[in-house]
C-alpha cells in the first residue's frame, strides 16, 4: 500500500510512513494535525524561496546595468558602422527589458526569469560581461524553481488536507 501523504509504499501493518512520518492507522483528528503543521512548515518553506527570487530580483537589475555598459561600449565604438550601432540600441533595449522584468519578477517568478534569461543569453556576445549576466540569471532561474516547487507541494498538502475535512 501507499502513504496518502507522500505515495511511498509502505507495509500493510506500518503504523506511520518510514518517509513522511504520517500516521496511516492513525484517526482522522491525528492525521488532519499532521498535514497541517506539514503545511505551516511547506508555506514558510515557500515564503523562505521568495526571499530568494527576491534576491534575484537584484541579481536581474545586476545584469541589466551589465547589459547596459555593453550596449554603451558598442554605441560609443560603432564609429558610424549601423551594425554595431543597431546591435548596441538592441542591447540598449534588453537592458530595460530586464530592469522592467526584475521590478515584476516576484509577481510571477518563473515566466519573467524564463524572459530574462532568454534577453540575457540573446545578449551575451561572447564577452566577459555577457557570460557574468548569463551565470547570474542561472541563479535567477533556479531560485524561480524552487519557489515554484515549494509552492506545488504546499498545494498539494492543502489538497490532501481539505480531502480530510
């Protein structure tokens, strides 16, 4: 049989799941306390992977200025060439992008730093910066990853705690 709580099976006569800790031959009132102080514990989990795309949100204003002294390099060394003129107003450009995309990225984490990262690696010309920025909305990205995840399981343990009720 399963654990209802984690889906690791378990034998027939086990009094709680070796995993989770749930109480399968407990009562209802035992098993409801358990999911939720596992819940209390998911959502500070998930308050505590905020902070961190919170932090990213720095992180992305970090890349945008990096992003934006590489546009002014090559606006300033275009010597009236139009490719390099064009190509320093577009990184010009997806330094905004991605000030704007920082500002917002904690209202929804994982779209806008998917975004950033996609500008970032657009922009990364083969330089010095552009790999720094690229490595840095790495971080940004695996910071929306967690969070997302700890979301899912809250949700999913309020789910199974709601089936109780």
């Amino acid at each position: 049989m399963k654990c209802t709580c984690c889906e690791y099976e378990v034998a027939q006569n086990t009094a709680s799941c070796p995993q989770c800790g749930y109480p399968i031959t407990g009562d209802t009132e035992t098993q409801r306390q358990f999911l939720y102080r596992k819940l209390v514990g998911m959502k500070t989990e998930a308050d505590d992977s905020l902070e961190l795309v919170g932090k990213a949100k720095y992180v992305m204003y970090i890349v945008a200025v990096l992003t934006a002294i590489s546009a002014l390099r090559l606006i300033l060394g275009a010597h009236g060439d139009l490719l390099w003129l064009s190509v320093g107003i577009v990184y010009a450009l997806i330094a905004g992008a991605l000030a704007f995309l920082g500002f917002r990225v904690e209202k929804n984490p994982m779209t806008n730093i998917i975004i950033g990262f996609v500008l970032t690696f657009l922009s990364i010309g083969g330089g010095l910066i552009g790999w720094i920025s690229l490595l840095a909305m790495i971080f940004c990205l695996y910071s929306a990853v967690v969070y997302q995840r700890k979301q899912k399981q809250a949700a999913a343990i309020q789910a199974k705690l709601e089936t109780l009720k």
